[in-house]
C-alpha cells in the first residue's frame, strides 16, 4: 500500500498525467494499489514521500550498478552542470565516453550516442537496413527492445513468422516487415533463414533477455543466430540496453564470446541520466550521416551533463572492479535466499545471470522461451509484492520483470529479503488454504 502522501500526489498526477506516470509500467497495474511516489535515493535506500524506507532491487530499471546518488557521480554531474548543460555542438565528454566504451569494448569500432535505449535499438536497425538495401527484421517473443513502430510486434498466430502489431497506433505494414520466432528453437531458426534469409536485414536479439522474466539462452542457440546472419549477409544486433556493463564488464559478448555485428547500450552507460549508444562494426556505423545516407540526430545527443554521469560511473565500476564484486554478492544472494525457495510450500525459485535476478514462480526447470513462462505467476506475485513492500523491500511491481543489485547491496540486505520472502510464502500458503 502506497501511503497518504504518495496516494494524494498519484491523485494529482492522474489529473495532469495519463495513468498518472509517465511509464506504463509504473503505474503499478500489474500488483494492483497505488504506485509509490518516492522522495530520494541514497545508496541501497529508497525514500518515499511518507518517509517510508525501502531496500531497492528494482534501481531504475538497471543503469543504478552504482546506486542511487553516488557522490562521485552526482559531483561529475554538479560540475558539468555549472559548465552549461548543452551546446548542441561536440564537447570534451562525449568524445572522452566514446574513448572509454571502445576501450571496454573492444568490437565497437564506432559509436554514436543518443538519450534512450528505444532510439538505440530504433536506429541500429535503420543502419542495418540502409546497409544492406533489405527490409525485414527479425525478433524474438519474449525480447523487448524498446517502443519504436518496427518492434512493439508480436507473433502472429500459430506458425506464422510475419508479425502484428503490439501497441494501436503501429502500422500493420511496418509490423509485417518485422518477423517474429521463439527463442531457443534452433529448426525454426534454420527454416526462417532458409526461406526468408536473403530479404532479413537485421536480426536483434536481447543476449540476456531480461524483460519477460529471466529467460537464460542456451550458447548454441546464440551462436547459430550468429552464424546464420553471417551466411545471409543479415546484421545481428545484440541489445545489450540492459545486459551492457551489468552481467559482466563487457555484457553478454563478452559472456558469452559472440561479436555481434551492432550492439546497443542503455540503462548503465548513463548512470542514471538519458543516455543510449549504439555501435559496432566500423563499415556499418559509417552509413551514418554525415559520412553516410542513414539519417540520424538529436539536440541533446551526447549533452555534457549526460556523457559526464556516464563517464564517472564506468570509471567508478572499473575502480571499484564492479564484476567481480557482483559476482561475489549475488552468490551472497543465492545463499541467503536458498533455504526459504526450499521451504517454500509452492513453487519460486531464483534465475540469475550477474546482477539480473528473477523470482520465477514456476516449478521444474528455468524457462527459456516466452511460452515457457507460466502467467499463473501473476497472480501469485501480487500478494507476495504487498508482502515485501510492507516489510520495506521495493521490488519490480510485474511478475515478469527482473531484479536488480548494485555493488552496495551486503548480505545483511539479503537477510531482509529471506526474512520477508519467507513470511510472504508462508502467508499465502495460509491464504490457499482456506
Ligand atoms: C530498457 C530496455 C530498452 C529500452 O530502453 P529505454 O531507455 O527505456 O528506451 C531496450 N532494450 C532493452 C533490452 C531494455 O531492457
């Protein structure tokens, strides 16, 4: 339950914003209530507009690795504030970003910024697309990559690869040209490329999907994936929005020793300010303007304020040897958390890969496809939701969103967590009952 101030603000929010958010997921529709309308953040800590205390596991989504309000980072922030906040024209911390991306990331020959993970994935695509003179763009179920028109596309029915749009408002013409297939399926990869495979521009792919649970690929399944845009002259694009700098210092690739064609970035490299990048082989990012026909701009591309966050929070995870760290303390997490899923009377368990974790809250073996994911989960979830927010645990309000840790999380937040999981599970073991 949100308390009396958060419900008064969310009240005026709802007169002024539609749904009362500025981000669907926000709104808390999936747990039912009121969202919570927080004050600030500090470290682990979130405080709410009632001065309510929450242990943070959903850290904006992600970019938080650091947590909230990091000082390093908010006087990196301070200081290039002072200097102007945008020129709209080049500007020492852009070009020191790009610098510090290529160097981590060595298969990123070129990059270019832009303020949103969705604009990312929006215009790797288009540079996919202008490259090879194709159209169409392959998708998986399960993978979300933002909202541009060409990937809020979903299956059609039954075996159909063609997709339809997710949202109103998308073309059903734009979604045609996206296809869609389930991921893990290694025959309906192969017969997709066999028959489509000279017409697909791109395929993108979330090497870590992270937006429909924690759904953990199988290396073979992504290595075909690979293979198969190299024999069709297709652009594999690995979304790394969320998996960038966080499942390890170089992401997925780096997981899991595939170099995609494009990559895109999000969430971490920003810090916690608008910042998203894509990048990758230097002969595709050349097709950009202005050195190539591909169009694509912004005003407060690269902004200062933006890069400088950026910048001092790979400086800071590298310092720190953020990965390595996370390693350490999500294998903290496993232990703290393993005795209460074994208890539990139904069925949760615990899918990591780094910092991402999943309650998932289905027995048997961890999903790997979307239509693997039970939605029974829904309902579970939210009185288990109310649980722990009561006992001052924030956590993602949807079954089918991932948690997140920063390197200041310790075991004694673990702890908390069991604690308040295992009073959740017992309740509603107490609540089937009767
Ligand atoms: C969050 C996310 C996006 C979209 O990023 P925005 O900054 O919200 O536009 C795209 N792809 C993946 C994998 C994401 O997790």
């Amino acid at each position: 339950m949100s308390g009396p101030r958060s419900a008064a603000l969310y009240e005026r929010a709802c007169r002024v914003l539609p749904g009362g958010v500025n981000s669907p997921v926000r709104a808390f529709r999936a747990v039912g209530g009121a969202p919570i309308v927080f004050e600030r953040g500090r470290g682990v800590e979130l405080v709410d507009v009632d001065g309510r205390v929450f242990d943070d596991y959903v850290l904006s989504w992600g970019p938080l690795l650091l947590g909230h309000a990091h000082p390093e980072v908010v006087d990196a922030i301070a200081r290039a504030a002072r200097d102007g906040t945008s020129f709209g024209a080049p500007c020492r911390h852009e070009i020191e970003l790009a610098e510090r991306v290529t160097s981590m990331l060595p298969w990123l020959e070129l990059v270019r910024f832009v303020s949103s993970g969705t604009e990312a994935t929006m215009s790797a695509l288009r540079v996919a697309r202008g490259a090879t003179g194709r159209e169409l763009v392959l998708k998986f179920s399960g993978c979300y990559h933002g909202h541009a028109d060409a990937l809020l596309v979903d299956a059609g029915s039954g075996l159909a690869t063609f997709g339809h749009p997710s949202s109103a408002g998308v073309p059903a013409a734009f979604a045609e040209r996206t296809l869609v297939l389930p991921l893990d399926d290694e025959q309906r990869l192969a017969d997709l490329f066999e028959r489509e495979g000279a017409r697909i521009a791109a395929a993108i792919v979330e090497p870590v999907p992270g937006n429909h649970g924690l759904l953990l690929q199988r290396p073979q399944w992504l290595r075909l994936l690979r293979e198969l845009c190299t024999r069709h002259g297709a652009v594999l694009v690995f979304d790394e929005v969320m998996s960038g700098f966080r499942v390890a210092r170089g992401g997925a690739v780096e997981l899991y020793g595939i170099r995609p064609d494009l990559a895109t970035y999000g969430k971490v490299i920003g810090g916690g300010l608008p910042v998203g990048a894509f990048g990758g082989r230097a002969d595709l990012m050349r097709q950009l303007a202005p050195l190539g026909p591909v169009y694509q701009a912004g005003t407060l591309s690269g902004n200062p304020v933006a890069m400088a966050a950026g910048l001092k929070t790979l400086e800071v995870l590298e310092r720190e040897r953020a990965w390595q760290r996370i390693e350490v303390l999500s294998a903290a997490l496993e232990r703290a958390l393993a005795p209460v899923l074994a208890a539990a009377p139904q069925p949760v368990q615990l899918v990591r890969c780094g910092s991402k974790f999943w309650l998932s809250l289905q027995a048997g073996a961890p999903p790997r496809s979307a239509a693997c994911v039970s939605s029974a989960a829904a309902a579970r979830y939210k009185p288990l939701h109310a649980s722990l927010l009561a006992a001052g645990i924030y956590l993602a309000p949807s079954a089918y969103e991932v948690g997140f840790l920063s390197i200041l999380h310790t075991g004694a937040h673990f702890e908390r967590l069991a604690a308040a999981l295992a009073r959740a599970l017992s309740a509603e073991c107490a609540e089937v009952r009767t």
